[in-house]
C-alpha cells in the first residue's frame, strides 16, 4: 500500500521555517511594505483593560509587545509604513452572529462588550500613530473587511505587508488571510504576536505559515531595516 503523501504534514506540529535573516532585505524593500500592527488596545493587552481585569494573565503578552514596539521605531526609521488597525465596538453594530453565537455557547453578551467607542479600552496601549501614518477601524476580525485598507495600501504602492499584535489566531489570522487573498506578499513577524495560550499562537503560526505567509523572527526584520 502506497505511503500517504499528506501523512508528514498531518503527523509534524513544528513551526515552518523561518525566512533566512539574508534574504529579507529584497523581500521587505521599505518602499512597498507596510507594518500592520493588529489590535494593540488598552482592552486586550493592558494589566487594567477589560480582559486583564477578568483575570486574564497578560505576562505573556509582554515579551512580544516589546519587540513590536522595537519593529514600529525600525518602520518609521526605514521609511515603512505603519498602519494601525483597532477594532471599535458599538451596540449597534455588534455582529448579529457573534451575538447569537454567543447566545447558543451559554456565554454572557456583555463579553463582546469590548473596545466600546469612547472608552479607554478601545486606545492604542503603547503604540501611538503619528501624522501621516494610516489608521483603520474595524468591526471585528479582518482589517480589510468593511474597510478601505486595500485601498489605501494599492494606492501607496504597498504590495508587501508585515504583521505583527494580537490575537495570533483571531484577528491576526483573520487579516492574514485577507491579505493573502487579496494578492498581497505577507509575512508575520512569528515572536512579535500573542495569543492568550501559547498552544493556540502556535497552531495559528504553523496553518499560517503553510499556507499563507511566510514567518520572520523580529530581530531578523530590525537588521533588515537597518
């Protein structure tokens, strides 16, 4: 009996490699990358944002913070784009679905009451745009759904993107595989993302990586720039 083709890819739980560190700067040429930081908001990475106030630990999500704060200061040197992209929650634009998912778990509807418009949890949370950088807000998940962010990227002449924030298997993946299928080059900076259990960061990174981006180590990307 043939062997299964699919069986190493089924049975293997490692990461897929990472891009050697020489052959990043002809893959992120600054004039045509951006840096997507996903969701960096007082309510999902802050000690006393909503989630750290449920009893959620956020020492994990510290190490990677730092090392996307290191990647935005290399952006802005290099002449990258970043872009900032938040999700602004509002009662009245709340998904239908997410709500009556929600419902159907048994959950409380007061957990999607997250990032509200005109709370503190929906701020940035050590990161702050400045003039000229690009900010997109979302509803949800994707930073290209119900937004101009392909847009605003095609007519910069951005064809490549970087991303980096939170969470890896929710609105980091979900914009990756916008991104992906909206022809763009895509890359995730691997340690400079979160998830809030490290089982669930790196199942996301190892489906990412084998079919819609390739992965990068951030100390490699800050030589890159440099």
């Amino acid at each position: 009996m043939p062997a299964d083709p699919m069986a190493p890819m089924m049975m293997s739980s490692a990461l897929p490699a990472l891009v050697e560190p020489a052959a990043l700067p002809a893959m992120l040429v600054p004039a045509r990358t951006a840096l997507l930081l996903i969701d960096i908001q007082r309510d999902f990475v802050a000690p006393d944002g909503a989630l750290g106030q449920a009893g959620i630990d956020m020492a994990p999500l510290e190490a990677p913070l730092q090392r996307i704060e290191a990647l935005l200061a290399a952006a802005r040197a290099a002449g990258v784009l970043p872009v900032f992209v938040r999700v602004v929650t509002r009662a009245d634009t709340d998904s239908a679905a997410l709500r009556l998912m929600t419902q159907r778990k048994g959950e409380d509807l007061a957990n999607i009451a997250i990032c509200r418009a005109g709370t503190p949890g929906v701020e940035f949370y050590r990161v702050q745009p400045q003039a000229g950088e690009l900010q997109v807000e979302k509803r949800l998940y994707s930073g290209f759904s119900g937004t101009d962010l392909e847009q605003q990227l095609r007519q910069r002449g951005i064809d490549t993107l970087l991303v980096c924030g939170y969470t890896t298997e929710c609105c980091v993946d979900s914009t990756v595989r916008d991104a992906f299928e909206r022809d763009f080059h895509v890359f995730i900076a691997a340690d400079a993302c979160a998830a809030y259990a490290a089982d669930l960061h790196h199942a996301s990174l190892c489906a990412l990586g084998l079919s819609c981006a390739l992965l990068v180590d951030s100390a490699a990307v800050l030589q890159a720039w440099t």
